[in-house]
C-alpha cells in the first residue's frame, strides 16, 4: 500500500508539472511579430467559424493557439466576460474588467481601450508565464473582431519581454498591418 501511494503521489507530482515541461520544451520565447501574425490570423479564423470558433480556443495546450510561451485568447468587453482561454479554463465565464494584474493596474480596462483603436493596440502589464507563479511584464497585442451577431469580441496574444518600448512595438504593428491586412471589414 504504501508503494502505491508513492506511486501515485509521485505520478501526481509529475502531472502538476507536465505544463511547465511542455512549455520548456522550445526556449526561444514567442516575438511581437509572431503575436501580431497569431492575433491576425485568429481574427480571421473567427470571422469565418463564427461563434462555434470559440470552442477551438479553450482549454487546449496543444492547439495552434498555442506556441513557444504564448498563446491566443477571447473576451468582450461590453459583456465583461472572459469567452476562451487555452491554459486558464478557470477565467472562462467570468467577469473581466475589475481583474487586476500584480502591479494593480486594470488589465482588461486598458485591453478594451487598446482594442477599439482600428489595428488594435499593445498594453504593458504584470502576468505569471505559463507554469509560473510570479508575475513577468507581459505585453499584448489586442484587437477587436466581428464575430457573427456580436461586434464587441476582442482577440489578444502577449509577450514576455523587459526590452521592447512602445515605439519598438508600434513598429512592428505598423510593418505587421502592411504585410497583412487587417481581417476585420
């Protein structure tokens, strides 16, 4: 009996830690352009799924959603709700924009805003990597999506990166929208 508690605790052990393994397994961490190029083509995919497109966003580590340290996810704004996430089913249904991030800035209030720009925007704030439990500067790139009958879905993929300044960024997003338009009509 007690081998088989060893088993399973060190079985249990090895679980907790599969998503920080699975993360480890490509070092070179995602780039802005990359972030933009996902967020772009993740508009795209669900103006042509519509809203049955949402599903192929959560709770799937393995999707194309998902690569190197990042990953896509959906919310509204104008609903306050969190639609999709790959790695935080958790925060799927819930209330967004009183959610703050570690250094108390409202996250998803400057997501919203930075997404109603037409290309969408970039916004600085504190988040856990994957697999991690303190906070790194993340930055995200966000834009809005009509998707079927709701004209408020908001697409956003972000960054782990203590180097990039907004002009590096807003550089990117410009070489970025010129190289593929825009999705969204």
């Amino acid at each position: 009996m007690r081998k088989m508690t060893f088993v399973l605790a060190a079985l249990a052990a090895n679980l907790g830690t599969a998503t920080t393994i699975a993360w480890a397994a490509d070092p070179a961490p995602a780039t802005a352009k990359e972030v933009v190029l996902k967020v772009h083509e993740a508009v795209q995919y669900l103006n042509e799924k519509g809203l049955a497109g949402f599903s192929d966003f959560n709770n799937n580590k393995d999707a194309r959603w998902v690569w190197k340290d990042s990953y896509v996810f959906v919310y509204s704004c104008r609903e306050d709700v969190m639609i999709a996430h790959p790695l935080r089913p958790d925060l799927v249904g819930k209330p967004i924009l009183r959610m703050r991030d570690d250094k108390d800035q409202p996250l998803f209030q400057h997501l919203c805003q930075a997404s109603a720009n037409q290309d969408g925007g970039w916004v600085e704030y504190w988040w856990p990597k994957p697999g991690e439990a303190k906070a790194s500067r993340k930055i995200s790139y966000t834009q809005s999506a009509a998707v079927s009958f709701k004209s408020d879905i908001r697409v956003g993929a972000g960054i782990y990166d203590d180097q990039l300044t907004p002009a590096d960024l807003s550089n990117i997003l410009e070489e970025s929208t010129q190289k593929s338009p825009k999705a969204v009509p």
